[in-house]
C-alpha cells in the first residue's frame, strides 16, 4: 500500500502531463496546468534566452517559437523526483520551418512546484547542470 501512496504523491505526473499536451501543440492546455505565476527559464538553454513570466508571456513565448518550427518535441528519456523538484532528463527533435532541417539536441528540464502547480521550470542543455539545479548530485 506504501507504494501505491507513494505513487499518488509524485510530482512527476504534473510535469509529465504538462510537457505532453506542449508535444501535441495544445499551448492552451499545457499552459492550463501550470501556476498563475509559472517563470519560465531558458536563459541557461539558449544565447538568446531568457526568463518568461506568467501564463500569457509564456504563451506568447511557445506560439513565437512554434513559428520557427514545422515540427518540435520535447522527448523525455529519463524523469528524476528530489524533495525539490522533479528533473526531466532528454532531448528536443524538431525541424526548421521552411527549411526542412532536422536539429536534435539535449534538452533537460527543472521543474520546481507550489502546492500541486508547476511555479518554475529551468531549462538546460547541460545534463550535468540540471541534475545540480534539481539537487539530484
């Protein structure tokens, strides 16, 4: 029964969900599930990151990016639960809109909560650096 408790308590169906409905291009829905207050962190992931806050900068922010793109997921390879947070460890595939040309890369995520909503997540390329944000090493 422990684990079944264990299981119902995990942080990491919250993230799981939220990353599936932005693969299926339901912004709206994936934005839904995440705080009024979401920060959202690229800042370490790209040159031209940044910090977005709030559902609607966020959404502006995904909608402008899916712009750039014919195709684009986020494949989660690993997930990881700390007392903090929840670490998704993979990789963005993707093609250029226009262009046609597949890009793949690492892609690992922080997600931290308040209460059952996901408040901040941090996006890194570096898996070394994610699993030190997420207080994994």
């Amino acid at each position: 029964m422990a684990a079944a408790d264990d299981m119902a308590r995990s942080k990491i169906p919250i993230a799981q969900a939220g990353l599936a409905a932005f693969n299926d291009g339901d912004y709206e829905r994936a934005a839904g599930l995440l705080h009024p207050d979401i920060e959202w962190d690229t800042a370490s992931l790209l040159p031209d990151g940044g910090l977005y806050r709030g559902r609607d900068e966020l959404l502006a922010y995904w909608r402008d990016v899916a712009e750039r793109w014919d195709e684009l997921r986020i494949e989660p390879e690993e997930w990881i639960e700390t007392d903090a947070a929840v670490v998704m460890l993979g990789r963005l595939e993707g093609r250029g809109a226009g262009s046609g040309v597949p890009v793949e890369g690492p892609w690992h995520q922080v997600w931290r909560l308040k209460g059952e909503l996901p408040i901040r997540c941090e996006n890194f390329s570096d898996r070394d650096a994610a699993l030190r944000a997420g207080g994994v090493v």
